[in-house]
C-alpha cells in the first residue's frame, strides 16, 4: 500500500508536539456524519470529528512501524473500525500500541446530533455547521511558530471551497503559526486517517453503548488498559487521548 501524501499559540492542553520552528501533521476524519441529517430515533445520537497530531520528524519511523505490524499479521487492505472482527484482533491491538508507544496525540469532538440547530446558529446550513466544529477542533490545538499540514478524509461537500475556507479561518485565528495548510486525501491511501477512524470508532462505541461486536468491545478494552481509565469525555489538559462532548448552551 502506498502513502498518498509527501507534499508538505500553544494553547492550554497542548502536548506541545511541535519545538519552534517545527512541523506538525495533523490526519482528521469523522465518525457517523449521517447523523447530522437523521439521528437514530431512540438512544445516543453523537457526530464525531477526531484528528491524530504528529510531528513530521516522526512520520516516517510511525509508518515503517505500521508497515511492520501489517506484515506481520498480512493485512495489507484499508483498516478501520468496521473491519474489526475477531480474526483481525490482534492485528488491531498492536496498531493501537503503536498509537501509545509512540509520540502521538488524538483529540476529538462529540456533537449530540438532536441538540444542534444549524436552522437557528448556522443559517440552515448544515455543511457550514459541520465546518465550523472541524474548526473548533482544530484551532486549540495549534501550535504557535510551527507549521501545520492538516489532511482530512476526502468527501464530497455542496460548496467546493469548503477546505479552501476552513484553511483561511485558521490562519486567521492564528497568525503566529508559521503556515496552514488543509489537504484532502483518500483515508483507503493513508494509514494515519485508517488509525483515526479506529479510534473513533472505538470512543463512539463507549458513548453509544454498542454492545453487539465482542471483538469491538475487547479491543475498546484494551485501548482502555493502556489509557488506565474508560473512554468517555475528558478534561482539556488530556494530552495523549482528548474527548470533548460538546454541549449546546440553554436558549
């Protein structure tokens, strides 16, 4: 499988991934967007939008560490958290060591999807909704001095610019970060975007309550004993594994 891509303010919770002057990658993808548009009629109903935070140094020695574990469990296809299953077990757990051994940070944002109104706060927009908290999800975590590539899964938006926006915003919002730069890519190309999907699967797993896959379920588990605590919503100052549930203000 061949990586899709070579082109390349601190703020409190910050892991500080990047030294002054240094690269950052951040790798975004999200977790049932249809939810936006029809939330299951009874239970949870959250919309998740995560990213992976890396240091470019140590993209490199991160992807021949995967590398190594797909040969040695002879998965080559997509991974992602659908495709867990119990002939896979192992081969997903040891990707996830590979997230905690190394120098890396996950941070996500969960919306109730019931409880937003793009019709009131976004101009019935939903796409511009979905924007605007991939913004919030971003714009805390960057670094002051650092450049930042942020590449998300590609998909399909009603307005083109959509990433061209986003990309300006953040500069915008931050013009002591050194540069920028928003990047849509394939998530069947890129292992980075294939591991962000696992781990949201995984915290979308523990905030609906899905019970039904006990491969899902061990692997939640151990991702769990090598955080030492359950998935579930954190404080900002969490460094390696972040979840913010996002709650909408009173009217």
């Amino acid at each position: 499988m061949t990586e899709y891509h070579d082109q390349w303010n601190a703020s409190p919770g910050s892991t500080r991934l990047g030294e002054l002057g240094g690269r950052i990658e951040i790798y975004c993808d999200e977790s049932r967007p249809e939810y936006l548009r029809t939330p299951p009629p009874s239970g949870p109903a959250y919309v998740l939008i995560g990213g992976l935070w890396l240091r470019r140094e140590h993209r490199d020695q991160i992807k021949e560490r995967i590398k190594r574990v797909r040969a040695q469990h002879n998965v080559w296809a997509e991974f992602k958290w659908n495709r867990v299953s119990p002939s896979r077990l192992d081969f997903y757990k040891d990707v996830i060591n590979v997230f905690f051994d190394e120098d890396m940070a996950f941070r996500c944002i969960a919306l109730p999807a019931r409880d937003l109104d793009a019709q009131r706060f976004h101009k019935g927009d939903g796409e511009l909704m979905f924007y605007k908290f991939y913004y919030q999800l971003l714009v805390h975590w960057l670094e002051d001095g650092c450049e930042h590539r942020i590449f998300v899964d590609r998909r399909t938006n009603r307005l083109p610019n959509r990433l061209r926006v986003l990309e300006q915003v953040l500069r915008t919002a931050r013009p002591d970060c050194k540069n920028i730069v928003v990047q849509a890519l394939p998530s069947r190309q890129v292992g980075f975007l294939q591991l962000v999907d696992v781990l949201l699967g995984a915290t979308g797993c523990k905030l609906h309550g899905h019970t039904e896959s006990a491969a899902r379920l061990e692997l939640v588990q151990a991702i769990e004993q090598r955080l030492g605590r359950p998935i579930g919503p954190t404080t900002r100052s969490e460094a390696k594994f972040n979840v913010f549930v996002f709650r909408p203000r009173a009217p």
